[in-house]
C-alpha cells in the first residue's frame, strides 16, 4: 500500500546494552533503533530488513564475546608474569 511505512523488527532478550554495544550497532546500521521493552530491547528499522538487523545484532554479540575473551586472556597472562 502507498504511503505505508514497513519497519522491521528484532526483539532482544538481553537484561543491559552496553553502550559501547549500542554505539557499535549504530556505527553498523545507523537506521536501526534501540528501544527498551519488556524483558529486553527492540531493534527496530524503517529501511533495513529483518535479515540486516539479525546480521547486525551478530556482528554487535560476536565482538562483544571477542573483547570479554581477550580482556580474560590478558588477565590469564598478567596473573602469570606476575607470579
């Protein structure tokens, strides 16, 4: 129908965003929008699709799990140069 706006939408079941996680997001697609909703966050887009905001969300989660890994690997090699 003319005139009508589609907005794609993703629904997060995630307690907290980081901010960092969020500026991430919108550094990937900065169509998306973050709201708070019961029991986590939307993801939300007026030019993007379902499959773009799913793919951006992975992109977001997996270098989210590569920084904790890394931050845990430096304190895993600082503990043993220092003992």
């Amino acid at each position: 129908m003319q005139g009508e706006v589609r907005v794609a939408e993703i629904r997060v079941d995630i307690i907290d965003l980081p901010e960092m996680a969020q500026h991430r997001l919108a550094t990937i697609d900065p169509s998306i929008a973050i709201e708070r909703v019961d029991g986590g966050f939307a993801l939300r887009s007026e030019t993007s699709t379902h499959e773009r905001i799913g793919d951006a969300w992975l992109c977001v989660m997996t270098n989210e799990r590569l920084l904790q890994a890394t931050a845990e690997a430096r304190r895993i090699v600082l503990a043993e140069l220092l003992s």
